[in-house]
C-alpha cells in the first residue's frame, strides 16, 4: 500500500518557503512567503495566521509552489501578485512597468506640500509606466488636470487600466509621446521619474530588476543623464512662468543635474532637495 502524502499546514509551509526564500537570498523571505501563500489562496494575508493547522489542498500546494518557484529564481513580488500599493492606490504592475518605488512616493508628497489643493493645477506627467504619479497628483488634487506620457503603447494601457480601476479615468488623460515629442501648450507642473541609471550602476543592479523590469524605464545611458538632460532643456517651452518642473534623479546625481538647470538659464530657482534618508533624490527647478 502506498505511503500517505504529507499534509502541510499553512504553519508549516510558511516556516519551509521563508528559510527556503532567504537562503535564495531574498530580504524579506517570511514576509514574501506569507505574501504568495495568500495571494495562491485567494485570502488576505491575515486569514493565514488566523488559520495556522489549516490543511493546504494539493491543487493549493501546487499553486503556490510555483508562485515560489518564480520567486527565488528573481521574478519581483510584485509581478507575481500582479500589484504594487502606491500613496493610497492599488496598482495593477506587471513586465510592462517599472515596480514603484517608496522614494517616488517621497516625490509625490514632497510636490503635494508645495501645492494648494483648491487650486486648477495642469500637470503634464512624463514617462507615466503604471500611473503611479499621475494617478496620485490626480486623487489628491481634485480640481487639477492631469496629462500622462508614454513611449510604450503597452504600458499606456495599463495605466489606462489603473485609473479605471482606482475610480480616475475621468480625471487623467493618456497619451503616446517620447518625453515632450507629442505634448502641446503649458503646464503649471511637470513632473517625471526618468530612467536615470548609469551603464556603471547598471551591473549592480539586483538580478530582478535587470532581468524582468523593461530596461526602457530605468537605463539611463552612459552616465544616467541621459533623459534628464532632455527633459531639463525641452521643460522650460512647456511651462508657463514660474511653473515647476520636478525630477527623481540618483543618489549621486544631484550636481550634476542642479548645473544642468542652471546652465539653461531659463529657470529662476533651482534646488536639488534630499529624500527622508538625507540623500539628494529630487530636483524642483521654477522657470523664470
């Protein structure tokens, strides 16, 4: 008579992936493990620990052992869950998309603090991805309008897809364009997350970000100055007089890119401005 298949538990499983994702290398192994057990359950994550001898089917087993297959090979968390929490928005993310990140919800806030939210803002967003900023900008400042860009059709489409799902189709319009290329008239703001890693930082750079996130949306050329420095010079003719132009740049950027600004001459203040963890992450520049 054949032997009888062990029975996991949720308890049990989430002990086996955690030590078996940390020695794959992932920072956060029982918080992912327990991620992926909900997500391949069909639960929230609470429900696991509410239910800890709760017996795992072997259709469920299955589903989940891939999702952790995936995992430690270096598929991102986010693509496996097929969404990523950005300010108070639930984002659908996949291969199409950079991931979003804490600091550029640092950019967001630190805009959201110099703006009044009764004002009428027009806002043009540049390299949108999954409308993380856009979306934001648009939630918090009722009365603005919103113009998002984009050189990839397929990720239009699913930032499209998140401002329907976030309740803001009305709210933000999309279109195709290579930075400025298909923009027409002025904003009181720009705002962009552009691609700003070097070829230097590129080889450091996490498997899981070199391999699945689109390499369009984080390459940025030789020194990763490359977008910014397009968008910096090109800003200025799509802002009305004291309009905004805001960038998240890299950690060791911030010099380069504050004489970057300067050397157009066409802004009257330009300020390279540190993340919550004092590293210069942001430029604010304001055209004369």
């Amino acid at each position: 008579m054949a032997a009888k298949a062990k029975e996991w538990t949720v308890r049990e499983v989430l002990d086996w992936t955690g030590a078996y994702l940390r020695r794959g290398g992932v920072e956060r192994a029982s918080f992912e493990a327990a991620e992926l057990l909900a997500h391949a359950l069909g639960e929230e994550r609470l429900a696991l620990y509410l239910e800890p001898e709760r017996v795992l089917t072997p259709e469920e087993r299955a589903r989940f052992r891939e999702l952790v297959k995936r995992r430690r090979a270096g598929v991102p968390l986010q693509y496996l869950l097929g969404q990523a929490e950005f300010m108070d928005l639930r984002l659908r993310v996949d291969e199409r998309v950079l991931i979003p990140r804490p600091e550029t919800e640092e950019l967001v806030e630190l805009i959201l603090k110099e703006l009044d939210p009764q004002r009428e803002w027009e806002i043009l967003e540049l390299g949108t991805g999954s409308g993380a900023i856009a979306l934001a900008l648009a939630q918090a400042l009722p009365k603005g309008r919103v113009l998002a860009t984009d050189i990839s059709p397929q990720a239009l489409a699913l930032a499209k897809e998140n401002a329907l799902r976030n309740g803001l189709e009305g709210r933000v319009s999309f279109i195709e364009s290579d930075w400025f290329e298909g923009v027409v008239g002025e904003f009181d703001l720009v705002v962009a997350n552009p691609p700003y890693v070097s070829r230097e930082e590129a080889r450091s750079l996490p498997k899981e970000v070199r391999e699945h996130e689109p390499r369009l949306a984080w390459d940025g050329g030789e020194e990763g100055l490359a977008a910014i420095r397009e968008i910096i010079v090109a800003a200025p003719e799509h802002l009305r007089p004291g309009g905004r132009l805001y960038l998240e740049i890299g950690a060791t950027q911030g010099g380069r890119v504050e004489a970057l600004a300067l050397a157009t001459r066409a802004y009257g203040e330009v300020k390279v401005l540190p993340d919550l963890s004092g590293r210069a992450r942001f430029l604010r520049a304001i055209r004369r």
